[in-house]
C-alpha cells in the first residue's frame, strides 16, 4: 500500500520535470526578425518573411541578476 501512494506522488512530480525540461528546449529555439517582427521555430538563419538576419530570443534577452531589474524609486510627498 505505501509504495502504491508513493508512486502516486511521484508520477505526477516526473511528469512536471518532463513539461518542465520541454518547455525550456522549446523556448531555446525561438527566433525572432528584428525587422518585420515574426517568430518561428527551427533552425533557420533568415526569416521567411523578409530574409534578414534572424535573432535567437535567448541571446536577445539575457538573464540578468535582480538587482539589475530593479528600478528605484523615490516618493514625494503630495501637498
């Protein structure tokens, strides 16, 4: 009975990685135009639209520390 609830609860975790690891394999190989703005999917280097370069979004968009997405911000007070 035990190893019966324990695979319950491990199934549906195993199931979360793999979307999980899917997703991110996903999302690595999107592109976007920088000129005319579509996206696709692959490993093209020149968009079927206009033809121009293609920009991978991961390169695009770095992830960067929290501190460097923070935006300070000062109050005043209102009289």
């Amino acid at each position: 009975m035990g190893n019966i609830l324990l695979l319950l609860f491990l199934i549906p975790l195993l199931l979360l990685l793999l979307v999980f690891i899917g997703f991110n394999s996903y999302k690595s190989k999107i592109n976007i135009c920088s000129n005319c703005g579509t996206i696709s999917l692959g490993l093209n280097d020149t968009c079927m639209q206009c033809g121009t370069k293609l920009n991978n979004i991961s390169e695009k968009n770095p992830v960067k520390a929290p501190s460097e997405r923070t935006i300070e911000v000062k109050a005043e007070e209102i009289k």
